[in-house]
C-alpha cells in the first residue's frame, strides 16, 4: 500500500501538490509513481521563470524502468526548483513526499481544481 499523506492535493498523473504559506504549490511525485517507476536515476526539472500551464509536461522522470513527463498541476510561474534532487535522483526513492521537485507561483486567477484529496487519490491508485 502506498503512502498518501492526508494534508496534500494529487493529479492523476501521480504529482503531489502542497499549498505553501506564500500561496505558492510545492509539486513533487507521490510515493506510488517513484515505487511504480521503480530506481529513478534522472530527473529533468523545469527553468526558474518559466510560465507553465496546467497539464503542461515541464520535466521528465527517468528510472531503471521507463522515463515519463513531469506534469504540472497547475497554471503559474515555477519560482524554484529543487537542485539537490536533480542532482541526486534517488532521494525520491527515498522519500518521495520531502524530496520536492519544483514551486510554482500560481497565476493570477488560476483555478486550483481537478486535483484529488487524498481519499481519492488512493481510491485511485487503489
């Protein structure tokens, strides 16, 4: 059973999504896609300043496995990216929930739906 810490939202691409203090999200992947992808060995992060849309692919994750998109969850501007993760991949195997990928300062306005609570979320992955 996977892992699925109660305070944070979900995208069915298996992102997390938390809600900072400042109004910017911490996006990072969920316990299930790191165990799914198995060993992650690269991880390709968006630019600092980049706008991003909602659903867009800003990064990739790659494992011993398969290498997928990096989605985001939202519309805005990434604002920081976690380079010590870029680094070494492998603290997301780790623990997938500290070892954030990227921020982003939402836009103006950008609806904060479609992610899942965390019920659904394990509804989902079941």
């Amino acid at each position: 059973m996977s892992n699925v810490p109660a305070d944070l939202k979900y995208t069915d691409e298996h992102e997390w999504v938390r809600t900072e203090a400042d109004g910017s999200v911490t996006i990072g992947l969920t316990d299930h896609a790191q165990s799914t992808l198995g060993d992650i060995v690269f991880l390709e992060l968006p630019e600092v300043g980049r706008a991003v849309e909602a659903g867009e692919a800003v990064g990739v994750v790659e494992s011993v496995k398969a290498a997928s998109d990096i989605f985001s969850p939202v519309s805005g501007k990434v604002v920081a990216v976690n380079t010590d993760v870029a680094d070494v991949p492998e603290d997301v195997n780790e623990d997938a929930y500290e070892a954030w990928l990227f921020k982003i300062e939402l836009k103006a306005g950008a609806p904060g739906n479609g992610l899942l609570d965390a019920a659904a979320y394990a509804k989902l992955i079941g």
